[in-house]
C-alpha cells in the first residue's frame, strides 16, 4: 500500500442540464481493489505499527468493503483480524468471499449484540495481545483526515485548470467521507461550493448529526456557523441499505457502456442517480459537478445478476 496516493479526475461523458461532470477515481486506489475505505485504511496503517498492534478488530455487514480493506491490510501486515457482523441478512458476496480467503475471523451474531461482542473481545484479547479497535466504515478522525486530503486534491485540480466545482457529490453511509470533505472545506474557507451526500441508508437527521459530530470532534471547535455546509440528502435510499431499482441498475449500465467505469448499486451506483435526481429536480444548469467515485468494486459483480437480466 502506498502511502498518501493521489487519485486522477476527469471528465464524464455526462449530459444532464448541460451541466459539466467531471469524476475523481477513489475506486483506483491500488490497495485491496481501491476504494474510500481504502485512503481511510492507509490512515489507520500508521497508526496501528507506531502502535505495534497485533490484531485487529472491525465491524461490518457481509457487502462491506471497509472489512475486506482492513481483512486484506491485516493479512498483509501478518496480523490477526476479527470482523464481528450482523447475522441478520447475512449474504455471501464476493467482499465475504475475499475476507475469509484473507484469513480474517468473521463473527457473526445478532445486530444488537455487536457493541457487547466487540467490547467483550477487546477485553479478552488485552490480556493476552494488543488488539486495535477499527470502527466500521474507518468511522473517526482518521478517516475524517484521509477525505482532507482528497479535499485538497480537489483544491490542486482546480487550480492547475483554473476553474472551480460548483458541486460534490458522493454516497454517503456513516458520514466520515462526507464529514472529511466538508472539514476541507471549512479549512479552505469555500463556501461557495456545495458538497451533497445521497444517502445511501440514513435518514437525514441521524446522517445530519453524526456528520456533524465527525467534523467537531476533527476541528476540535464550535461549528455552529458551518452548519449549512452539511447538506446529507435522503430522497434517493429506497428505504434501506442495498434496496435498489431498476432506474439504478439502468445508471449503472448507461455509466459502463459510455464511460467504462462499473458502478455498484449499493453506494456509488445509487448516488449517481441520486445526483442526476437532484440535478433534474433542483434545476441546476451549466455548472462544474464532481462525483467521487468511491469504489466498491467487487459488488458490482454482485449486482452482474440484476444487470444481464
Ligand atoms: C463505505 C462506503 C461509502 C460511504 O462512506 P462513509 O464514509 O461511510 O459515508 C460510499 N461508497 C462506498 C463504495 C463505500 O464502501
């Protein structure tokens, strides 16, 4: 894993209210099939050796990407890796396939006892290793820091081709992408711009708060005057985490076949419809629009089923 990779933006052959799309391939980071929880997982990595940890603990449901990152990082670093995992709708995916094939330890028990099972694990192991707790998604400041960085990727674009985004758009589940986006942005005092996160589970007021909490906890100050630059949209989540339609699967295909880029319906798929939704709805016309490609990879061929139908 190289440390502190920079990814590409270009542009997308995109139409919608003659807007202009430009794309920033987070799904190319060369780690572990790319991806957000990738960037956020190279954060985690310094940490972990400054800390000589020897085994690491996560959570997550069978399609996350954030536990095969952290499986695949694990077993290259030669640690031992748990994944506690709601049992509820457990599905073997190719990201579950991939985990135990890296040789991590999935436990899997029902969704209200996760919190107690990683706290009793963690308890158990400290006696007998040093154990490092991930929160799922790569949740917390460091996962905050890796998206001020792409923050200020975005910022050099900008200024090697001399113009600015209007807009950002990503798929936004925990926040911490979105939460590291906006810290970047208050940072760089550029309120001109709007970052909006589609949903892809959350309801607006949960999404809206931890969002909020992420980047206090981050900036360490009162950012009551920032408020208005948390904008977590969700209109598009079809009532739940992996519940899609065939409008999705529709984008997904449109977004291959012209642009050769494989979406998936369970984040980057869903936000990009999303996008063009709020796009078409809002009016929003001749502008600059980024979407952040923030990969998930092996669910796309997941979802092949649906798209061959
Ligand atoms: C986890 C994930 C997200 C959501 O990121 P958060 O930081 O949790 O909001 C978006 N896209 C993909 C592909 C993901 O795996």
């Amino acid at each position: 894993m190289n440390t502190m990779q920079k990814t590409i933006i270009h542009k997308l052959s995109e139409k919608t209210n003659r807007n202009y799309f430009y794309i920033k391939r987070d799904d190319l980071i060369d780690f572990s099939f790319g991806g957000n929880k990738a960037r956020k997982a190279e954060k985690f990595k310094e940490d972990i050796v400054a800390k000589k940890a020897d085994a690491i603990v996560t959570y997550g449901s069978s399609e996350s990407n954030h536990c095969r990152v952290i499986a695949n990082m694990a077993r290259s670093l030669g640690l031992k890796c748990y994944i506690i995992s709601p049992e509820e709708k457990y599905e073997e995916t190719y990201n579950s396939k991939m985990i135990r094939m890296f040789g991590a330890r999935i436990i899997k028990v029902p969704i209200d006892e996760v919190s107690t099972t990683i706290d009793n694990l963690l308890e158990r192991f400290k006696k007998e290793c040093k154990p490092y707790f991930i929160p799922g998604g790569g949740h917390g400041n460091f996962g905050t820091d890796a998206y001020v960085d792409a923050y200020n990727e975005i910022k050099e674009y900008e200024v090697e081709h001399d113009f600015t985004f209007d807009y950002i758009f990503l798929a936004s589940g925990t926040g911490t992408t979105q939460a590291g986006l906006i810290c970047g942005q208050i940072l760089n005092k550029d309120f001109d711009r709007k970052i909006i996160g589609i949903s892809i589970a959350r309801n607006k007021e949960k999404g809206e708060g931890v969002i909020i909490e992420s980047i206090r906890d981050y900036l360490c100050k009162d950012i009551n005057d920032y408020l208005h630059c948390v904008n977590f949209n969700d209109e598009y989540t079809l009532s739940g985490y992996n519940k899609h339609n065939d409008k999705i699967l529709n984008v997904i295909k449109k977004v291959l076949l012209k642009d050769g880029i494989a979406l998936n319906t369970t984040y980057t798929g869903k936000a990009y419809y999303g996008m063009l939704e709020y796009i078409k709805k809002n009016n929003i016309m001749d502008k600059n629009i980024l979407f952040l490609n923030t990969g998930g990879l092996p669910l796309f061929f997941d979802d092949m089923k649906g798209l061959i139908k």
